[in-house]
C-alpha cells in the first residue's frame, strides 16, 4: 500500500509538469482550433532560458530564505516572459496568415516550427542533455511511510495555483471575455469591437509563458534538461489536454494529473518501456466512450 501512494505522490508530480504545457495547448486552440505542436519545444526553451539565466546570475549552490524565493520567482518569471515573447513571434510570423487557410497548413507549419526551435536549441546548448544548477534545497517529508519531496509540492502547487488564477483571468476580466468570445465566434467578435490579432496574440503569449513556468518546474524537478524534451514531453500533453476536453481548462488539469499517475504506475506495475502504450490505449479507449474528453462539453451544431 506504500508502494501504491508513493507512486501515487510521484505521478502527480510529473502530472503537474504536464498540467502545465496542457494548459497552453488548450487555450490556443480553443480559440483559433490550432494544434500546435511547436509548443512543446516552446517548453523546453523555458528551461534552456532559465538556465542561462541561473548562469548569468551564477546561482550554483542550495539556497534559502527570502534569497531562494526571490531566485525562484525571479527565474520562473524571467522565463516565462521570454517564452512568452517567443510565442507571440511565432504567431505572428508562422501562424497570423494561415488563419484562412485550410487546415492543413497551419499544421504542417507547427510541425516546422517544431523542427525549428530543436535545431536552434541544439546549436545553443549542444545535443547532449545539459545539468540544471541545484540551488533549491530538497529536504524530503514521510507521511505513513510515503515520501513526499519539497519539488514534488512545488510542482503541483505551482500547477494548481496557475490553474486557478487562469480560470479567474478567462471568467473575470474583459480580455478573458473577449478571448471566450473570439473562441466562440470570430467574425462575431470583431464585429462587436474586438481587436482578434491583439487577443489572439496575448491568448499565444499566455499559453507560452505557462510552457516556460513548466521548462524551468521542469529542470528543477529532474535537474538536467535536453533539447529534444520537447518533443515526447509536448505528445503527452496535447494527450492530456484532448483526455480532460480540448478547450477546457479545469479538463486540461486534470487529464495531465490522470496522464501522470497512468505513467507512474504503468512503470512501476508492468514495464517503463510500456508506459506510452498505456498512456495512449488510454486515450483511445476514453474518446470512444467519451469523443468530447473527460470534462469536455458537446459543441452544438452550427447551421
């Protein structure tokens, strides 16, 4: 039973990081029905950009106090700015003209992207994985023989607590009003007044600055990094974000959590090498039961 709920603590520790890079996945195509694939490479920048910064900084060492709060929500912000400045270029030079175009094309321009960023990151940090700087002490709490590590609550609280303040953007404010309202009616939206490139373009700078918070949860939690985490990392959220419901937020959440423990416990009960079977047999057996995801919602038919 110890074995179960340490597992348990562990899948959810990595669900939080896919969490993360879910919610981005679904709030671009919630509003313009993107998939973009570029945004997990779009994580992994967040990681390469927070651990130049920890360089330029020279923080090296464990810290603690005030100084080890204001280094976390100075690099965590730091990078999540820089990637959101990369997300709004990227929509505004690969994806604002193809917005008429058939679908295909904005996807096999994701997919480029994609392949663009890797090979920029490879050139600046290298092809081999790249050691992120321990300066975040990792005391460790047992709880009834469970033990619960300081990165494993900083990753789901930082998931949790993003989650909320993003529900509360998107309900309560007018940009969210008019990001739920681009989603639902583009034409309409700008008919009301609504300036659809400056919504879209914050909706991507969003969505890339939660991938950055998640590239720098991310070299914490392993601390290492590679330039080429993108790519398996960005399948299992868009997996995650299609499991909860696609253009959910709450369903975002909670398929990366569902997807974290599936692997979790998948490695530890049949075989790591079967986790993304698993994972994905998973998906499918859910949206053949349940096309819409876990908490998605029915669209209605437009006449």
């Amino acid at each position: 039973m110890e074995l179960f709920f340490q597992q348990l603590v562990n899948g959810l520790s990595l669900g939080g990081i896919y969490a993360l890079i879910a919610l981005g996945y679904t709030m671009v195509y919630g509003i313009i029905e993107l998939i973009n694939f570029a945004h997990g490479d779009v994580y992994t920048l967040g990681s390469f950009f927070s651990l130049a910064i920890l360089t330029a900084l020279g923080i090296t060492s464990e810290m603690h106090g005030f100084p080890l709060l204001a280094a976390v929500l100075g690099v965590m912000a730091a990078a999540m700015v820089l990637c959101g400045v990369a997300g709004v270029l990227i929509e505004r030079l690969a994806y604002r003209r193809l917005r008429n175009a058939p679908r295909l094309a904005p996807l096999i321009t994701a997919i480029g992207v994609s392949f663009v960023l890797e090979n920029i990151m490879q050139l600046w940090q290298g092809p081999s994985p790249v050691p992120f700087p321990e300066f975040i002490p990792d005391p460790t709490y047992t709880l009834g023989g469970v033990t619960i590590e300081l990165k494993q609550i900083l990753v789901v609280g930082l998931a949790l607590g993003m989650m909320i303040a993003l529900q509360i953007f998107v309900y309560r404010t007018k940009l969210g009003k008019a990001m739920r309202a681009t989603a639902q009616d583009r034409d309409a939206a700008q008919l009301m007044g609504i300036n659809i490139n400056t919504t879209i373009a914050v909706t991507f700078l969003i969505g890339s600055a939660l991938a950055g918070a998640a590239g720098f949860v991310s070299g914490v939690y392993y601390g290492t990094t590679w330039f080429f985490n993108g790519f398996a990392a960005g399948l299992k959220a868009f997996t995650a974000a299609v499991l909860g419901g696609i253009g959910n937020l709450a369903g975002a959440m909670l398929g990366g959590f569902v997807i974290g423990v599936v692997e979790a416990f998948g490695a530890q009960y049949v075989s790591d090498q079967w986790t993304n079977v698993i994972v994905f047999s998973l998906l499918v057996v859910v949206l053949i039961f349940r096309p819409s995801g876990l908490l998605g919602e029915s669209l209605p038919t437009k006449v």
